[in-house]
C-alpha cells in the first residue's frame, strides 16, 4: 500500500492508495473519526449504482450508520444552487458540527462537496474517496474547492483540506474510456513535471497502462499523488512552485474555453496545452528536440485526440485575460529535460502563435469523440 503525506497546517494529512481500498475505508475511517460520527456520502448515480453499496457496506461493517445524498452528474452540476440544495438537505437530515462530508465521485463530486464541506455550519470533517483517474491523481489531493459562475470556470472556491484521501484505482474498471484517457494525461503531466520514472513508465508499458493493468495502474496513481502531494505541501497556496502543476494548463483551460467546454475535456485540452508549451519550449531555446520529441510522442501515443480547430490569435487573446496572468505577462509552465520544467514569463507571442498553428495541424484529421 502506497501513503503520500500532504504536510500542510495545522493538519497534515494522508492520501492512501491501494487496490481494494474501497472495501477497508470502514476501518480506515474507524481509526480517524469518533465512532458517533453521522457520516453523509456526496455522490452521483452513475457511482453509485456501480460502488455505492460497496463502500456503504464497508462503512457499515465499521460500525458507521452512513447516508447517501445524490447529486446532480456532470460539470453543469458545479454550481452554487447544488451547494445550497445539499446544505439544506443537510439540515433535513439532522447534519450537526460534528458531520462528516464524504465525496465519493469525480472531481466535480470533490469539488462540490468539498465547497459545501468547507461552508456547512463554518466546516464539517471531510473525506475524498475520488472516483475517476482525474480525481485521484489531481483533483482530490491539495485542498481546492469550487464552483463555476456564468463568467467562468471555479470562479467561486475555498481552500480546504480533506481529514484524509482514500483512493482505490480498482474502481476505475467501471470509468467510460475516454474519462479514463484524459485523466492519465494529468499523470503523464507528474511525469514530465518531476519524475522520470513514471514518464519512462509511459513509454515502455503504454500497452498495460491502457488496458488498466491493476497494478500498473496503482503504481501510476501512487506516483502521480505523491508528486502532487510534495509540490502542494511546499507551497500551498500556488506561490511558486505549485505553479509547475499548470504545466499544459496555459493553453489548455484558453482551448477549453475557446471551444465552450464542448469538444474537450479537461485532461484533452491539457494533453494539447502540453504539446503547446514543449514546442515553445523548443522555440525559445528551453529545451533539446529529443526531449520535445519524447514528450509529444508520450502524449500522442495514448490514443488519438479531439480535434482542435481555433484561432491562434483567440488563444492569445484569451491567454491576456487568463485569471492567472499577472499585471498582463502570461506566464508558462516549459518543460527543460523530462522530469524538469521552468516558470517562463517572457514567451514572445509569435512563439505562441505558431504553438497552436501546430497543434492544429496536427490534429487535422483527428477526430471527434462520439461522431466517429
Ligand atoms: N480541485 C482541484 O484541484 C481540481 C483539479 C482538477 C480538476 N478539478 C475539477 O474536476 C472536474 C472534472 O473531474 P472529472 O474529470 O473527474 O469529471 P466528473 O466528476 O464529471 O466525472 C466524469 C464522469 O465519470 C463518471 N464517473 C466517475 N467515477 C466513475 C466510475 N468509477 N465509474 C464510472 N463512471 C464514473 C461521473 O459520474 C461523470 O459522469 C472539473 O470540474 C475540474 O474543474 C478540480
Ligand atoms: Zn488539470
């Protein structure tokens, strides 16, 4: 069983990955939580109906008398209206202080439970069991929570850190295959960002990665976490260093906006993002082109993605108005070797320009999920 500590204060805590977790969480959260505590499971019907009973029944065996709210699925869900209408079904239900919010799902069911977790009676105990690739290798470790608004994505949020993260990659058997696909571009991302082995792992067992080999997947997972849990434990906040997690996140969130959150999703966009940003690295002199070949080829080789027909020149535009730009420089995230990136704020924007130029060339008759 693998452990990643996320030393933050005042409560460091641990993220636990291990197949089959999902049925020990009732012991595990025996060990944490005071036996009286009233425990409320956020989720969706598509987790539930596959691992709701599962992990229910763990809870039981463990003693706990737990109870199950259910959600709205999918990112139009990411709302304040579905905080409220938890909350007062919270109170419905007889939800004290001493509740225990437990999200069990994707990163928009830890996104919102953690916000309603952090809002409830000023903050009620909260656990992330995270459901899809996304979700556990991202989503559920580091304490962000949020909502979208009309003017945009997680516009709305709170930092707050869960009493501990349960993740069991077995329950990605069950996650539709191209979720599944775009979550392991955020692992291939901690590879890149900071640990060779795991982008070599990449490389050399594709094959199992992509038929969800367990333990090859758990591995993956593992590593992936614990790299996010060491980057959020220096700087908790996004000071600095947190920053490198962005790496693909630039151009990505400006092609995710610029197609209306439609034809992408999230770790699609980032998967492109990278490709973008190691062929300004390469433009700028950042990095060789033996490591920008390894990279496009590790994304690329996952299987094929969405098409990207936009402006290079929209992109721009929207990059300047990025919620991360700060005082107007946009800021990217280059990667150097594989396993080192660099903060870089001083990117010409012809550099970005022709980035998405060659991303839309490469993704001429690529393809789109669902139509063909
Ligand atoms: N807080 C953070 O640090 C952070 C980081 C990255 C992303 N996010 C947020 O995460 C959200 C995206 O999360 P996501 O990609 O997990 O999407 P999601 O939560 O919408 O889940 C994708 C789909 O998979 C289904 N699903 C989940 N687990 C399943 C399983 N095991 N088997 C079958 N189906 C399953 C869900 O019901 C949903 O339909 C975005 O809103 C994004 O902003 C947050
Ligand atoms: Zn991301």
């Amino acid at each position: 069983m693998a452990q990643a500590t996320i030393h933050v204060l005042p409560r460091p805590y641990q993220a636990w990955i291990e197949n089959g977790l999902l049925t020990r969480a009732g012991s595990i959260l025996g060990d944490l939580l005071p036996q009286t505590s009233r425990i409320f499971v956020v989720t969706v019907a598509p987790v539930r109906k596959r691992w709701g009973a599962k992990f229910v029944a763990a809870l039981k065996a463990a003693g706990f008398a737990p109870q199950v709210i259910l959600m709205p699925d999918g990112e139009p869900a990411k709302r304040l209206a579905t905080v409220e209408a938890m909350a007062e079904k919270l109170v419905r239900m007889g939800a004290d202080r001493k509740a225990v919010i437990i999200a069990l799902g994707g990163g928009v069911v830890g996104d919102v439970a953690g916000l309603l977790a952090s809002l409830y009676m000023r903050g009620v105990e909260l656990v992330q069991v995270p459901t899809t690739v996304l979700a556990q290798v991202d989503a559920s470790v580091g304490g962000k929570t949020g909502v979208n608004l009309v003017a945009g994505k997680n516009l709305v949020g709170t930092f707050y850190h869960p009493r501990v993260v349960l993740i069991d990659p077995t329950v990605l058997k069950t996650l539709p295959e191209r979720e599944f696909r775009a979550g392991l571009y955020e692992a291939l991302k901690c590879g890149i960002i900071g640990n060779v082995e795991l982008f070599l792992r990449f490389e050399q067992s594709r094959a199992k990665i992509l038929k969800r080999d367990r333990d090859e997947l758990e591995w993956l997972i593992a590593q992936s976490v614990k790299l996010k849990a060491e980057v959020v434990s220096a700087d908790e906040h996004e000071g600095g260093l947190r920053r490198v997690l962005n790496l693909g996140h630039t151009i990505g969130h400006a092609l995710e906006a610029e197609t209306n959150y439609r034809s992408l999703l999230h770790g699609e966009a980032v998967a492109w993002g990278m490709i973008a940003a190691t062929n300004i690295a390469l433009t700028v002199g950042r990095t060789d082109s033996v490591t920008a070949g390894r990279i496009a080829d590790a994304v690329l080789s996952l299987g094929r993605l969405p098409e990207v027909n936009v402006s290079a020149k929209k992109i721009l535009a929207r990059l300047q108005n990025d919620k991360k730009t700060q005082n107007g420089v946009v800021h990217f995230i280059l990667p150097r070797e594989i396993g080192k990136v660099e903060v870089a704020s001083d990117v010409p924007e012809r550099a970005v320009v022709d980035s998405v130029e060659e991303l839309r060339r490469l993704s001429r008759g690529g393809w789109v999920w669902g139509k063909n």
